[in-house]
C-alpha cells in the first residue's frame, strides 16, 4: 500500500552498462609497471633496472608512484633512485 515502485521516481543521474566504465589507474602506468615487474621478477641480486626517462610517457614522479602501488598491493620490496637521464629499480632484498 505505502510502497513507492522504484520505475516512478525519477533518477538523478544518467545510466550506462557496467561494462563500458573507464578502468580508472589501469590504463596509465598499467604498461611501463607491468614491464618493469616482469624485469625485476628475471633481475640478479646484485642488479638494477635502467629505464631511459626520455622513452616514459608520463613524468618519472608519476611512474614511481604507480611503481609503488603496484608493488605495496603485491607485497614486493624494490627501489628507486633517478639522475637527469634514466630511473633506477631494484628488488630489495629481505
């Protein structure tokens, strides 16, 4: 008797199928992160990654934030370090 049908009130905002919603973090670093991953995963203990900032599409900064998060979500310990012409990554170990 008191119910209100879901169809006869008016929604705010507008709808779309779950499927087409833009992934968020997942399309920015998702590629130079996942490839220095697999790098580190094949890296020697006495070894470090030397990425050439120049071929990064985003900011060094902005990479080793997205590095960092991937890594802490994946409970992985590596490093970093930069000078003007590439960034530095390693695995550290325990």
């Amino acid at each position: 008797m008191g119910r209100i049908q879901a169809n006869t009130v008016p929604m705010h905002f507008k709808t779309m199928v779950q499927s087409d919603v833009p992934k968020g973090r997942e399309g920015k670093h998702k590629l130079i992160v996942s490839t220095i991953l697999k790098d580190l995963d094949k890296l020697g203990a006495d070894s470090a990654l030397k990425v050439p900032l120049a071929e990064l599409v985003q900011s060094k900064e902005k990479v080793r934030s997205a590095l960092n998060r991937a890594t802490r979500k994946a409970g992985r310990r590596v490093a970093t370090a930069s000078d003007a012409s590439f960034l530095y990554v390693w695995n550290v170990s325990e």
